[in-house]
C-alpha cells in the first residue's frame, strides 16, 4: 500500500483505522563492482512494500539519499551531510503528522544511516511535543528504526548462506536481494579479486578507496544469486511485518 499511489481521500479513510506509516530509508552509494549504487534505498524499499501488502499498511515515499560522506571516493555516489538528513526525517514526519499519523516506522537499509536516523527523532520530540517553543501535536509521536537485514530469520538465513563470506560492505545478502528484485540489473562476468574482500575500519572518503580499491568490505558478492535473496526477503517480511505491528499495537 503506497502512500504516493494512493488519493487524499484514501489517505483520509486509510486514518479512520490507523495512524501507523513504514518509511522506507536507503542511501545512494558504491556497492562494490556487482552491487548497484542504489542498493541500500531498494532493499529497503522492496522490503518495505513486502512489509506494507502483510499489514495493510502505507508505506511512505523512500529516502534514497543518507549518510555516505565516507563512499565519496566513488563514482555514482552521493550523501547528504548528517545535519542536512535530520531535516528531512524531521520535515517528512511533521508533514504526515499533521494529518494525522503518529507512529513512524524507518526501514533501513544502510547501516550509516543509524546514528543521523536516532539523532533526528529526538529532533522530531523536541518539536512535536513543544520543547522547543514550537505548537505541539495533539497526540506523542513514535519513532522506530528497523534494519532489514536485522530481522532475525533473515539474519539466520544470511549465516546459512554466506557465513563470514557476507561481509560488512557490498554484502552477499543485499546484492542477492537486489539480483531478485531486478534480474534485469544483475551484472554478469565480474571479476572479484580477492573473492572476499579485506575488512577492517577506515577514516573518511580517501582513506576509504586506498584501503578497499573495489569498495567491498569482508564481502564476497560474487555468491549473491536471485534465490538466495528470495530466500532472504521470504524470511524478512514476516519478522519485519511483526515488528511494525507490535509498534502500531503499543501503547
């Protein structure tokens, strides 16, 4: 149930029995050279709409731009500075709550995105709820973040799979669930040398590209296929669909 497919009058009638919306939250980056760059925003948003059809919930419009100052070394990719995405969650939310929705429920698909993500709820708190001065709403506003490849079945599925070979960048996991979402995206005959990539941390854009020249990090995506990430997204979208109903359920 996307909320951009839908009218204002089914938006109205959708808020007659819910107040609950899934936010689709990705970034736009280098993923290795078979990832796409826009990897972490599909995932999560085909996820997302998995999610929504089970719980017969909106989902709102993905954010496919995050926090990825750190992949800057690499053609394709963009980022928005941190402070720049805390004004963006926090102008979506307010905009939906103005009309209603109160719980807000971010399905993420970059583990960058986390620290900008929890930072801009508070945000969200302060103005909502009047400390900063601003006219409250009439009712609290909730704020959940999920990351996809979290869920715990999908997490055990992952480890079946690929082990150690999953990686921390470029994952096996996310590169499958792309491969099965657009087959028509897939790139074949890449060469991965080493097959798992190097791990270890960095520190910015630079530094990044000297350390992992193909942008993988412990990864091996060259084990990505189609199935596997059917297999990902079938155990993902009922754990995910649960957690959003608890959330909605709560007091």
């Amino acid at each position: 149930m996307l909320l951009q497919h839908a009218t204002w009058i089914e938006a109205e009638a959708y808020l007659r029995r819910s107040n609950g919306i899934i936010m689709p939250i990705g970034s736009t980056e280098q993923h290795g050279p078979n990832g796409l760059i826009g990897t972490d925003a599909l995932c999560a948003e085909v996820i997302a709409r998995g999610v929504g059809e089970a719980a017969q919930a909106f989902v709102g419009p993905t954010i496919g731009v995050g926090m990825a100052v750190h992949h800057m070394g690499f053609a394709g990719s963009m980022t928005l500075r941190p402070s720049t995405l805390i004004q963006i969650i926090h102008d979506y939310v307010l905009s939906l709550a103005r009309h209603g929705f109160r719980r807000f429920f971010f399905l993420n698909g970059h583990g960058g995105n986390i620290a900008t993500v929890n930072a801009a709820f508070y945000e969200i708190y302060a103005a909502a709820e009047g400390a900063l001065g601003q006219a409250a709403v009439d009712q609290p506003l909730q704020c959940k973040l999920v990351n996809w490849w979290d869920s715990p079945a999908a997490s055990v599925v992952a480890r079946e799979l690929f082990g150690d070979d999953d990686g921390s960048h470029a994952t096996a996991s996310e590169v499958s669930v792309t491969q099965w979402a657009f087959p028509d995206t897939i790139k074949r005959g890449v060469t991965l040398d080493p097959p798992r990539a190097p791990a270890g941390r960095f520190y910015g854009p630079a530094d990044f590209r000297k350390r992992y020249p193909d942008g993988r990090i412990g990864s091996n995506p060259g084990l990505a296929t189609p199935d596997k990430g059917k297999r990902l997204y079938d155990a993902a979208v009922p754990d995910i669909t649960n957690m959003y109903r608890e959330f909605v359920a709560a007091e």
